[in-house]
C-alpha cells in the first residue's frame, strides 16, 4: 500500500513543487481522470477542468488531484465533520480531507444543499443569481439536482459558509434538509406543465415543506423523512421507491374516455395495436373490446397508468381526483429495500382545508414513529416491525381493505403473538 | 492545540473540544463558552450539566431527540418550542456547542 502511494505520488508531486505543470496551464496532470472523458458521454472531469481553467481556483485542482491520488491508490480520502450556520443543525454536509498534508488546496470542500422549487419551476434572474453568489463564494460547482432533490452546491470552506448562505438567503433560497429530520421535498412538474396531475401537488409540495420547515433545519427525530409528490400514477418523482411518504395523485371514479378520439386511435392504428398494446398490456384485464370499440371495467382497474399513457388524447384520469398515501418505501438500511405500501387510498386534495387535514394526519404518524420507533429506524421498519394494525391504531388511520396486499393464502397457519 | 485558565493548560483536540472528560470545571466551560460567543446563563449551565450527567450514566452524548424531550418536559413546553428553545441557547446547534461547552468528545454523525 506504501508502495502504492510513492509511486503515485511521483506523478503528482512533482507539480505541487512549482503550483503548476510545464505547460504553463492551471492543473496537474491527471492521467487517470483523463481515462474518464474518452468514453462517449459527457463527463464530470471535463466540466471539473473547464471550470478549474476558467475560474483558477486552487481547490478545484486539489480535489482533481486528491482525486486522482485516490484512483490511483483505490481509497477515499474524505470525510465527514459537522459545519453549520446560525440556528440551522442541518443543511450543510462536511467533507474534510484526510489527506490535507499531500492535498492542501483540497482541506475542505464542503457541500450546501438547497431547496429546489416545486416541480423544479425556476425563473432565470434566480438561477443566475444563485449562480454568481455561489461562485463567489465557492467552487462554483452545481449538481441540479442531486439524488436528494437539493441543488448540490459542492465545494466551499468552513470560513466562508456564513457569508454564503446569508446571501443565498437573502436571495430567496434556504437549505435543504440532513440528518435525521425531515427532507427537502421532491415533486413532479405537476399541473403546471402535465395533464395527468391529479391535485395540485407543488402547492401541497410547498405547504408541507412550510409546515415541518422546524424539523428540515434541526433534525431531532429517530431518522430521516420523505416526502415526494406525484401528480399523478407515473410517479415521475419515483415516490413509492425513494420516500416514506409518497403522496401520489389518483381518481375515485371511471377513467374519462373520448369516444371520437378512440375511434380516431384505432382509425389511425388498428384494432390489432388496440389489442396488442393496450388490451393485453392491462394487469388486472380491465380493458375488453366490444363491437370493435374498448370498454374499461373500472372495478378492475388499478390505475397504472399503462393506457392512459398509450392513448393520452383519447383516455384521462377521472373526474373526482385526489391523493393516495403510500408509507414505508426506503433503500437498502437495517431490512432490505422496502416499496411504499398503501395507508391511505383516496383523499381529497383540493382546497387548504383539504391540505390542512393532510398535514395534521401527517402530523400524528410523525409523533407516533417519534416514540415507537428504534434510533436509525425508518418509519417503513418501525411499522415492519411492531405491524400495520398497531400503527393504524397508533396513528389514528382507518382500516381499509386496500391496505392489505393480498388475503393470507395459508387458512392453516397461526402466527404466535 | 490547549487552552489556558489560570496558568494551567487544558489539553483539546484540533476542533476545540477537551481531550479529558475529568479536566472539566466550571472555568473551562465558561472559557469554551467564550470561544463559541455564548454568554452562559442559567439556562446554559441546566442544559450543560444535563449533558454531563446524562454522558456519566450511559457514556455517550444524548441524540437531539432525547434532549428535546426532557427539556420539554422540564420546561413544560412542546417539542417545536423545546427544539426552538434549544437552538436559542446553541444557535450551531445544541449538539455542537452544548456537548463541546459541557467538555464532551465532538459528535459524530449529521446532526
């Protein structure tokens, strides 16, 4: 491993003696990372150098140096720390190098996390805005958006993260959430842009991110919270995998149907693609043909979105719209990878009251995981583990059938309780 | 890196924080308290000594949580106005600033 790291450092060393390489440009040579531009996509170390030409700063060319030291040796050199700015406990995420001896320039390099807007609708004044306080302050370095929903403002020093963030918020924007508290919410372009919205899920988006704004910047629970809103059964923000509370939009009633658009549908394509790749594609057989006409069983029907997708002019959501809540869905922590589970089917999302009724529903979960649950526990698993009727009844939800997945299918089995 | 109090150095780790849980006293908590522009009141010393008393018993600094319910139990508050209370006292954050003033190790993890 020493070994490694001599022969490694050869490369490197010889240009941290003189600050720059004999070329007379900015950055050290990195053989390694250059290996990463020659493929066919675009990538992050050509942006890396752009921007390190460009904006000369010394810590983009320690972290490309650091980096490839690192590639080089086949180890991580950061980690974390705890950096924050007044009256905040998360929002910033530290990374300090260990290695800051070999790497000076790369010592600190720091993350911000930034609320996005809902549905992403940005205007470009704050963009630009945003743009030119972080390199002022910065590294310059924007991911949009992170795996997170944040706008990933990477590279800054302990120093200078005041100054920053008063002037970030100055400028309308405020920090996204770490820790074990609630999350920056993520949602989908929504009504403003898509006809399958359901409800208006960047305003519920921004109201419940307001409503919990105490526990985005001061993480006190037992671990970290999701929200994510989709407008609709696509999920465009991924809910049921990636949040423990998914709230996606739905309808009640029947799918709403065209008839002289579906005639203009299967004039255009067929009863044959009809058949082929909407009928047969239904999961649950909802969909039969009829006098060469298609007829949806809306008792059948799960709403998973396959034929409104395939005949978007001629089918769209019902008529009485609004919410299903899935709890639970999480990555790879204590048990394995959890999908969102069903709790709530239907609720109606239409005007503040509606909203209000949300966020106090939401409000009970939170305080019955904030005693039930273990440290490190995510809502999905306090539920695994103590099961769903003790939650329901702890939390105050009804009972509904759609809750259960499917009927237990063994009549002889007795679990012992 | 060490502090000075009455001639006498105290050990602490490149972050401030002591290095000797038992080198705490009341002078060098004032001292690091100087250091995070905290001016201690009755409020701080209470929370402070919490902290102490809740390391001795079970060897580790409380998570948020757990401090946010018993100070809103003894103050008979809400655990919103218990958290806002808290971030009153320590605007770092109660696990940064209280733990170091009360001559903890430094926290890990992301609170």
């Amino acid at each position: 491993m020493d070994g490694a790291n001599d022969s490694a450092m050869k490369g490197a060393c010889q240009c941290n003696g003189c600050g720059s390489d004999g070329n007379g440009t900015f950055l050290n040579p990195t053989p390694m990372l250059d290996q990463l531009e020659s493929g066919p996509w675009p990538s992050f170390i050509s942006g890396f150098k752009e921007l390190a030409e460009r904006t000369k700063k010394p810590m983009l060319r320690g972290v490309l140096d650091q980096l490839e030291y690192s590639y080089n040796t086949k180890m991580g050199y950061w980690k974390g720390g705890l950096v924050t700015v007044d009256g905040y406990g998360a929002g910033i995420i530290t990374r300090y190098s260990m290695i800051k001896d070999k790497f000076p320039e790369a010592a600190e390099f720091h993350t911000m996390r930034i609320q996005p807007a809902p549905g992403l609708h940005y205007n470009t004044s704050m963009l630009r805005e945003l743009c030119d306080i972080w390199e002022k302050h910065g590294s310059g370095i924007i991911a949009l958006h992170g795996q997170t929903g944040d706008i990933m403002l990477q590279g800054i020093e302990q120093d200078k993260v005041q100054e920053c963030f008063d002037e970030l918020n100055q400028a309308g924007w405020d920090l996204g959430g770490a820790g074990a508290g609630m999350r920056t919410g993520v949602s989908c372009i929504g009504p403003g842009r898509c006809e399958n919205a359901c409800y208006d899920n960047l305003k519920l988006h921004l109201k419940a991110l307001q409503h919990y704004v105490g526990q985005v910047h001061r993480p006190e629970w037992n671990y970290k919270l999701k929200f994510k809103f989709s407008g609709c059964p696509n999920d465009c923000t991924n809910a049921i995998m990636r949040s423990d509370l998914a709230v996606i939009g739905t309808w009640r009633d029947a799918i709403q149907v065209d008839r002289d658009e579906v005639r203009a549908w299967i004039e255009e394509r067929g009863v044959d693609a009809l058949v082929n790749n909407v009928i047969n594609h239904c999961p649950t057989k909802a969909i039969s043909l009829k006098d060469g006409d298609m007829v949806i069983e809306t008792r059948d029907c799960v709403r998973c979105m396959h034929c409104l997708n395939a005949m978007p002019k001629a089918l769209s959501p019902g008529k009485e719209r609004g919410i299903s809540l899935l709890m639970g869905g999480k990555n790879t922590l204590k048990v394995g990878v959890n999908m969102g589970s069903l709790i709530v089917p239907f609720m109606k999302m239409e005007d503040d009251d509606d909203i209000e009724t949300f966020l106090e529903m939401i409000d009970e979960i939170i305080d019955w995981w904030d005693d039930a649950g273990l440290d490190h526990e995510r809502i999905g698993e306090t539920i695994e583990r103590v099961g769903l009727k003790q939650f329901l009844e702890g939390a105050g939800i009804e009972y509904d059938i759609n809750q259960v997945t499917r009927p237990r299918d063994n009549p002889y089995f007795k679990a012992k309780y | 890196m060490a502090i000075e109090i009455n001639g006498r150095s105290y050990d602490t780790d490149e972050n401030g924080y002591l290095v000797n849980l038992e080198d705490w006293n009341e002078d060098v908590a004032l001292k690091l308290a100087e250091g995070e522009d905290i001016t201690m009141d009755e409020a701080h010393w209470d929370l402070v000594k919490f902290l102490r008393n809740y390391y001795a018993e079970y060897q580790i600094a409380p998570a948020v949580k757990i401090l946010t319910k018993a100070v809103a139990t003894e103050r008979n508050m809400d655990k919103k106005e218990a958290s806002e209370f808290l971030y009153g006292l320590f605007p770092k954050g109660p696990a940064l600033q209280a733990c170091k003033i009360a001559g903890l190790p430094k926290p890990t993890g992301c609170v």
